[in-house]
C-alpha cells in the first residue's frame, strides 16, 4: 500500500493511540524491536507465542512460557513490550521484543482474554470476571507492570479496543453490549464506564476506525454491529459470514472479519457512507482473531488448522501461508510503522537524491516517478536507503516519487525541470548544377 509522508505520520500517530509499537518510541538507550507479528497459541503445551518475521513471512522466535498457561490475547505498546493474556493462570506476561523473554508475570482477573494498548497503557478483558485490568507499561514509571485499576464491565468480557478520542469498547458476551469506558486522565468519569450500547449476540472482537465508528463482531448471529463513537449510538448491522469472531482495521480502508466456523474472512468497505461487505477471502480452517501491519497486509490465525493467511489489503489475496502453533487465538502487531520517503533535486534539476527509512531490512526498495523506473536502492540492516540518480529519464516528469518493496511503499512530490528539447540542425537544401 502506498503512503505518504504526511499520512506516514498520521499512521504513526494512530499506531501509538491504538497500541501498535512504534520503532524509535521506546525508551533511550533500549534496543529497538524489530518489526514482528506475535501469534498466541492456546492449546500448546509450554504457552508459546509465536513470532513471526512479516518481511519473509518465517516464523523466526517461539516464546515458551512454560507450563499449560493458554495465552489467549496480546497487544504491543510502544515502549516494545508484548502483553500476553494467559487464561489459565489468571496472569499477564510481558514479552520483551527485542529479546522475545519473558520480563514480568502480572496477576490480573479471573480468564483474562483480549488485550489492548494505547501508547504504554494496557487493557485486558476478564472473561470470567466481567472487569478490566488496567496496567501500567510505562517504562520508568514506579508502578510499572501493576495493575492501576480494576473496572467493572458487563459479564463475559471479551475483547476490548481503543479508540484514539481517549475511549476503550468492551465487548460483553453474555451480555450482549459493549461497555464504553472514558480514559481520559483528568477526566471526572476517569477510567469509568460511562455508556452501555446493546448490541448483536455473543460479541466477540471490537475494532475502532479512524472514521469514527466502532466494529462489533456477534457471533451467534452473523453479523458486524457499527457504532458511531462521537454519539455511542448502533447506527447500523451487517451481515457477515458463520460465527463472526476477530475483527480488524486495515489501512487500505477496509475492516476485515474473521467468520470462525468457516474458511473465510468478510471485507467491509469502511470508505463507504453505508458500510457494506464487499469481498470475501478464503483463507484457513476456523479464522479467530487478526490484525493489519501498518501497510495494510493482514494476519489471521487459524485455529484448527495451525496457520496464520497473510492477506494483502490491496488485492484481498492471500499470499503467504504460516505454520505456528497449537490453536493459534489471536494476532498483535509490535515494532512496525509505515516507511518514509524524501528527495532532493540538485544540478540540471534531472538529478535526485533519496533517503528513505523503515523499509524491510537489506531489502531492495525500488524508486519511480509515475511510472518511470528511476532505479532500485538497498535498505540497510536499520531499514533505512540513501542513493542518488542522474539524468533521471526524460520520461519522468515532476509529480510523486515512489520508493516501494513488497507490500511497503511511500511516496513523496518532486518537482523536476523540464527537458530541453532537443531539436534538429536545419540542414540547406544542396543543389546539383
């Protein structure tokens, strides 16, 4: 997926509200995580996560926690840690990602399930204890990895979300709401819940939109309710496909759903002023729960059959297939942001200089203008390109620049000048006589 400088910073901005990591945010001096997918397997033996490396699309690191802990939920925050909810043991772990250890074990609530992140605050969903525990992943801070705060929600808390206004959804499966949570610090109603929106049966996953609504998968009627956050109210119902469970926002515009006792996954237009299923993807056997880098590529974790499908939001194919563990749950993202792209025109104005960072690394990113190839650069070990090409073809002219490997791409106005034409000598006529 294409994207801009301007709109990389707007990404990177939302990855922080809705508890994506950011490389570069965490604290001085930490090591920087690498850009990876955390996959929770629930029936493996040891509570392994896996770790999957989303340039070769390789499961490169599998976390063993030891003991039938059934990590059921994760979410990265932008210091990069991954919280991993482990419903066995009533116990949040803290996986470091550069290192991929275990750091800390956190007691929470009873069968803690979905978890969530804004920026280094965490949220995990008690199933059997119908709260949320808030826990502070701030690094520094004195009441690091504790529980600040215990809210009450509705029974059977599934999933939980976080919206970038300061807002955290809770879905309640035996209740069949979402309980509305204000966190924002300062606030009179401060980490209480301030609204309770019925919605379809069994909720399942919550997802929020930078459009401003809020996804509600309900499983036991097929369906996908829409809320409109500014007003809490269910403006509309959407069917889906069997036994909706996770669902997702995607950056090509799009939200995907994971209709669990099928192979498929519904695609919702969330461009649209009346949101509506336009593409259904096959994926694995009993799709539970996913998650979009900040590209757009999306990740679903098969539970019966140990995969994980790659989609590719911008043709909704699927384009890689991933072997984790046993009953793969959930899908977090951690370390990931969207590249960058820069350029600078120097000399006869046909000569440009490109700088570009977050790019697979030792990837060879390829630099064009419309449609002329300028040329290709390699990314370093950090992601990052630097290259310079003259006479840039006379075909190029000023419009974008676009440096783009795989699925990662940005862009960038250039302005170049303008070819002199190159007209003929006038040759005179020659007369015989």
């Amino acid at each position: 997926m294409q994207i801009s400088s301007q709109v990389s910073k707007v990404l990177v901005a939302l990855a922080l509200l809705l508890g994506l990591s950011v490389v570069g945010a965490s604290p001085s001096g930490a090591a920087a995580a690498p850009c990876a997918v955390y996959v929770p397997n629930i029936n493996a033996t040891f509570g392994d996560v896996s770790v999957i490396d989303p340039s070769t699309n390789t499961v490169t690191a599998t976390v063993n926690q030891g003991g039938t802990k059934a990590p059921a939920g994760a979410a990265a925050t932008s210091a990069g840690a991954v919280y991993v909810s482990n419903l066995n043991n009533n116990a949040v772990a803290v996986i470091d990602a550069a290192t991929n250890t275990v750091t800390a074990t956190i007691p929470v609530g009873s069968q803690p399930m979905g978890v969530a992140a804004s920026a280094n605050t965490v949220y995990v969903a008690n199933y059997g204890g119908g709260t949320v525990s808030v826990i502070d992943g701030a690094p520094g801070s004195p009441s690091l990895n504790t529980v600040v705060a215990t809210i009450p929600v509705g029974s059977g808390a599934n999933s939980v979300a976080v919206a970038p206004s300061g807002t955290v959804y809770v879905s309640n499966q035996f209740d069949n709401t979402v309980s509305v949570i204000d966190v924002v610090v300062g606030s009179a109603t401060f980490n209480t819940v301030v609204a309770t929106i019925p919605v379809g049966l069994e909720p399942i996953g919550v997802a929020v939109s930078p459009s401003g609504r809020v996804y509600v998968a309900n499983k036991s009627d097929d369906s996908v309710s829409v809320i409109t956050a500014a007003t809490n109210q269910l403006t509309a119902t959407i069917p889906v496909g069997d036994a909706p469970a996770g669902v997702a926002w995607s950056s090509s515009g799009r939200i995907y759903v994971a209709n669990n006792w099928t192979t498929t996954v519904s695609v919702i237009d969330d461009t649209s002023a009346t949101p509506t299923v336009t593409a259904t993807v096959t994926v694995g056997n009993r799709p539970y729960g996913l998650a979009a880098l900040p590209s757009g590529t999306v990740y679903v974790a098969n539970s019966f059959d140990d995969t994980v499908s790659v989609i590719d939001s911008a043709t909704n194919a699927v384009t890689a297939t991933v072997t984790v563990g046993d009953f793969p749950n959930a899908v977090a993202v951690s370390g990931c942001v969207p590249p960058t792209v820069s350029v600078t025109v120097s000399g006869d104005g046909r000569t440009i200089s490109v700088s570009g960072s977050n790019f697979p690394p030792s990837a060879t990113v390829t630099i064009s203008i419309g449609s002329v190839v300028v040329g290709t650069a390699t990314a370093d070990a950090n992601g990052a390109i630097s290259a310079t090409f003259g006479n840039v073809d006379c075909a190029a002219s000023s419009g974008v620049l676009t440096a783009t490997s795989g699925a990662d791409s940005a862009s960038t106005p250039v302005t170049l000048t303008a070819c002199t034409p190159v007209v003929p000598p006038v040759v005179p006529p020659v007369f015989a006589g």
